[in-house]
C-alpha cells in the first residue's frame, strides 16, 4: 500500500499516482517536469510543495484537455534521499 502522504485537508490518502525516491550525490536544484489532467498534489518528503487543478469548467469552453509537460517544480537542494509523491485528485 502507499505512504498516505499528500493528505488533502488534512485527511491521509492512499490514492498515489507515481512515488519515487531521489538520490543526488550532491546538494542541487533539480527541475522536474510533469503534465496532469484533473486536480494533482506534489509532496517532498511528506510537505506539500505543488497543487494544481485542471478538471472540468477550469479552463474556458474550447480547453482541449490536453496533457503535457506543462508544469515543472523545483525541487530544493539536498545530498540526501528524498521522497516524491504525486497523488491524483
């Protein structure tokens, strides 16, 4: 089961659309890009560092819905494991 990280008002979920663990060798900037449909939320370490929504009436009439890598986060700098989660909403 996954880590319910990336609560929403306060509620644990275990709805996770991607987990994974980073590793760098060195402390550093790192930009990651990424594309949803719907409302997402992005955790680091168990902190909520990005939430989007892009579900139905939040764009204009002619929205085509298309997902892309439109969106980037940067994440900060650590020489230590860290723990991403992307939950869906």
């Amino acid at each position: 089961m996954a880590s319910p990280t990336c609560a929403a008002n306060g509620e644990a979920r275990n709805t996770v659309v991607a987990a994974a663990t980073i590793t760098s060798d060195r402390a550093r900037r790192v930009a990651v890009r990424f594309g949803f449909g719907d409302g997402v939320r992005v955790c680091l370490n168990g902190r909520l560092m990005y939430t989007g929504n892009e579900g139905f009436g939040s764009h204009d009439p002619d929205f085509l819905g298309i997902v892309g890598l439109f969106d980037e986060l940067t994440l900060p700098p650590r020489a230590r494991p860290q723990r991403v989660v992307v939950r869906g909403e």
